[in-house]
C-alpha cells in the first residue's frame, strides 16, 4: 500500500511538473526577451523607463545637456514611429519587433552615453 501511494504521489507530481514546463519554457516577459530586462511590458512603460533613466542621468552629470537632448530626441522618434504604427489601432507582431529592437538600441546608447566619463554640466570635458 505504501508503494502504491508514493507511485501515486511520484505520478501525480510529475504530471503537474509536465503540465509547468510550457509555461517554464517562456522567456522571461513574455514577448522576446534580452538585454537582461522585461521586454514584455509596454512599449509606452519601455519609452517612460528610458527617458527616467535619461532625466536621472543628466541630474546626476552623468551626461550632459546636449547628449540628453540628443538622447530625447531619439526616443522622440521613436514615438513619432509607434503613433504612426499605431494609427490603425493595435501593432502587428512586426511593429511591436521595430520598436522593440529600437528602444533596445536606444537602451544601449543611453548606457553607453552614461558611462562614456563625460562630465554632464561642465560642457562634456573630460574627467582625471
């Protein structure tokens, strides 16, 4: 009887380990994934996230005025893209791809820009 109940209970957990692993096999996110961050939320909570870290940058000096505007500019087009993808009312599965590879891309430069050793309010000089 007691093997009974553990043959059971061993089926029973593997049955519902089988019925976990499809949804195990996603990527984080849901939608793509890569670059270590949520690519299943919003492209509008993707686009406010980019441009906090833009605003918190350039506070902090981290960059200057004329890279956070040049960065502003960037996400600006990026959602000139999006409204103009949007004006039927809902993206295609290509659309949302666009935009994600866009706003991954424009993630890198917003890293790259902010760790490039510029000074943020001094005119971009160079720190020693």
């Amino acid at each position: 009887m007691k093997k009974m109940l553990m043959a059971v209970a061993a089926v029973a957990t593997l049955g519902t380990t089988a019925l976990a692993l499809p949804a195990a096999a996603q990527p984080y996110g849901g939608y793509g994934g890569g670059y270590g961050h949520d690519r299943g939320g919003s492209i509008d909570a993707r686009q406010a996230q980019i441009q906090q870290r833009i605003a918190r940058a350039e506070y902090s000096g981290r960059l200057n005025r004329r890279e956070a505007a040049r960065l502003r500019e960037q996400l600006w087009s990026i959602h000139r893209i999006e409204a103009r993808y949007r004006y039927d009312g809902r993206l295609s599965r290509w659309e949302r791809a666009d935009l994600d590879q866009r706003l991954d891309n424009l993630a890198v430069r917003v890293r790259q820009e902010v760790r490039d050793d510029d000074y943020g309010h001094d005119g971009g000089y160079r720190r020693y």
